[in-house]
C-alpha cells in the first residue's frame, strides 16, 4: 500500500473527502492537516494561570506587561506570563519595519474598496469554512453581534496597518495581543462546555484556523482589492504579506506555517478551501445575518428603503467577488448590483492610472485612507469602544451547531 493510500486513515475526520486532497497534495495536506489538532500553547497556559485560583494578580500582570514590557513584571511573575511575553515580543530576524509600513499603506492607499473586500469578501469566505466557522455559531446572537464584530475587525485591521501599528507599543501590537489571549480564553471554554464536537471540528481556533484568517486579511484581500481595478505591484503586494505574516506571528500562528510570498498564500488558500468541504447550514446564516445587518438599523420605512438598497447592492458586490457558485452555495441572492464590480473596476482603473502618473496623488491617497478608515471605525463603535478584554463568561449560544459531518 503507498504512503498516498494509507495517509486518509491518519488525517482528521474533518478533512473534505482526504482521497481526493491527497492525490492533488500529497503530503503537503497531510503536513497541514496535522494543524488541525495544535493551539497556542503559550496564550493556553497564561489563560489557565489566569483562570485559576488567585489568578486576578497574574490578570493585573499581564496588562502591566503589554504596557510597559516584560521587564516591568518579569522578576516574580508566573512562568505562565513570562513565556508568553517571551513570544510576542521576540522580533524574528526576518521582520522588516519599513517593509511592514510600506505593507500597511498598500490597505490604506485602498480607502473604501478595502472595506467593501473585507466585509463581502474576506469575512465571507471565513464563514464558508464550514468547521472553522463554529467558534461564531457557539457565540450565538448572530443577528445582533453581527455588526459589532465587523466593527471590532475594523478596529484591528485599522490599528495593524497604521504606521508604527506593529511596533511593540503600538495599538495595532496591543490589540493582536489581546486577540491571541481571547482566541485562548475561547478555546478554553468550548473545550470544557461539554458541546463541543472534536471528532467533527478538531482543536477549537486551532493552528490550521488560525492561519487561515491571516489569509482572509491578507492574500484574499489583495484578490478583491485587484478584482475592483486596483493596480498592485508585486513589491507592494509582498510588502503588505510580510505585514501580516508578522501579525500571524504575534497572534500566535506557528511561524512554520506562515506564507512568506503571496504565490505560497494562494497555494495554502486553495489547499485549505479544498480541504475545509461545502458551506453548512451555518455558513449561510453567518453570511444572511451579515448581509442583512443594514435591516436591523431601520427605523421606519425611508430608512428601510435604504437599508434594503444596500443590502442588494452588498449582496452584488458580494457574488461579483467570490463568484456565483459560492455565492450559490451560500444563499446569497441575486442583484443586479453584481455589476457594480466592472463598474468599479472601469472607474477605479481610470483613476489608478492618473494616480500613478502624479506622485503626490500616493500620498493623499493614504492620508484620505486613515481618515476614511478613522471615521468608520468611530461611527461603528460609537459610544462603546472595542477594547479587546477577554471576560469570564459562559458561552451564549442558545443551540448547538450543526456538524460538518
């Protein structure tokens, strides 16, 4: 029997039909099927120290840590804490500050199309995944958190890119960290509610989901971003993943399994799409509730009106972007709005070529780009900032996800 043959008896039973992803992978999906049930140590042991009995003095710890550094807190700390700041705030020698800035203005340059991309795209193809997707179903509340959430990816997106956002003391820095520890703070509880379904989704948030919404924030986007007639060199394409592979390493992911180019982000895309199967049931709800979301902010019947005009114009947008047998696959209706996407890409194309013949126009691009950027994030989150704290709560999800199985 070949390696190939008797692979599928050791790969998760999560995996999407494993004959078939082997015979076009081989053991490169073995390789990263093996993901599939590793977490993040290092933010697991810290939410345990914080968990456990008396552990509001490592809690306190912890926050004087990720203001000040390690040195603040290390002499008496819990070995728990320390070897969690050990990580974050190791700088690989293959990080590049200039490089990362340049990575963060390609976002910014990009103005209102990267939020169109990473609301009906990026976020979308995360709901598709049909496995990965149960930590949100578990939330519960879809309709109702739907929005916040986009607004809280706002705000770490935002934070990431802006100049200075990934130094050690930068917000962009302070809010991965704090994700990290939440990611593991969820996790925990999934493990012990006694409903989580391991045999079908494996370690909850694990390595293999991790990375996979790096690739939602990065190699995923430049697609969209290229799709709306955005002109994107290869240099500054690399740029921007050298960003998040650096945001990939804070937030926890193994650096193994980080891509270094965009051409080993799309490989890892496509392989991890082929291996993750159809959407479920829930995927359709996560993307009918972020679709709709407009509707839930109406009022009365004008602002209805309005919010239905954006709703078909997100859903177009939306199938134009992902393609319409996903979109199929995801109840995602059909608008004639879905021609939007070669109108933007006529109009945005026009202007890119004016852009790149007057050099002052890059700049004013990125400067509209952070206050575009600062004003959605201020209008999203209003009177209630996103401040990232993990808190010990139980799980809210008043039903059980459907299986993948």
């Amino acid at each position: 029997m070949s390696a190939h043959q008797s692979q599928p008896q050791t790969m998760h039973a999560r995996v999407h039909d494993p004959q078939s992803v082997l015979a076009r992978h081989g053991q490169r999906a073995a390789k990263l099927a093996q993901y599939l049930h590793r977490s993040d140590p290092q933010a697991d042991a810290l939410i345990d120290a914080i968990s456990a009995r008396g552990g509001h003095r490592t809690r306190m710890l912890f926050e004087r840590a990720l203001k000040e550094g390690l040195g603040a807190v290390r002499a008496g700390a819990p070995q728990a804490l320390v070897d969690f700041f050990e990580h974050v705030e190791d700088v690989p020698p293959w990080v590049d500050w200039e490089r990362i800035d340049a990575g963060g203005r390609v976002f910014l340059r990009a103005g209102l199309l990267s939020g169109f991309v990473l609301g009906v795209k990026s976020l979308i193809y995360g709901y598709a995944a049909p496995a990965g997707n149960k930590p949100l179903i578990f939330s519960g509340r879809l309709e109702k958190r739907t929005a916040r959430r986009l607004n809280e990816t706002s705000r770490f997106v935002q934070a990431v890119v802006d100049p200075g956002g990934m130094h050690r003391f930068g917000h962009g820095f302070e809010i991965t960290v704090r994700v990290r520890l939440m990611h593991a703070q969820v996790r925990r509880m999934l493990e012990r509610s006694g409903r989580w379904d391991t045999e079908a989704w494996a370690t909850p948030i694990n390595q293999h989901d991790m990375v996979a919404t790096i690739l939602l924030f990065s190699s995923i986007l430049l697609q969209g971003l290229r799709t709306l007639g955005l002109r994107i060199s290869v240099a500054e394409a690399e740029d921007y993943m050298h960003l998040w592979r650096y945001v990939g390493h804070v937030i926890g992911v193994d650096d193994a399994l980080l891509p270094t180019t965009e051409a080993e982000a799309r490989w890892l895309q496509e392989l991890i799409f082929e291996m993750q199967g159809p959407p479920d049931d829930d995927s359709r709800a996560l993307t009918q509730a972020l679709l709709q979301s407009p509707l839930l902010m109406a009022t009365d019947e004008p602002s209805r009106r309005r919010a239905q005009r954006q709703v078909d114009f997100s859903a177009g947008l939306c199938r134009g972007l992902i393609g319409d047998e996903l979109a199929d696959a995801l109840g995602v209706d059909r608008s004639a709005w879905v021609r939007s996407v070669d109108v933007m890409r006529a109009v945005v194309g026009t202007l890119e070529s004016v852009r790149q013949k007057v050099p002052w126009l890059e700049e004013a691009a990125v400067r509209a780009g952070q206050r575009h950027w600062a004003h959605v994030v201020a209008l999203g989150l209003a009177d209630s900032p996103a401040t990232f704290e993990f808190q010990h709560t139980a799980l809210e999800g008043r039903r059980s996800p459907r299986s993948s199985r």
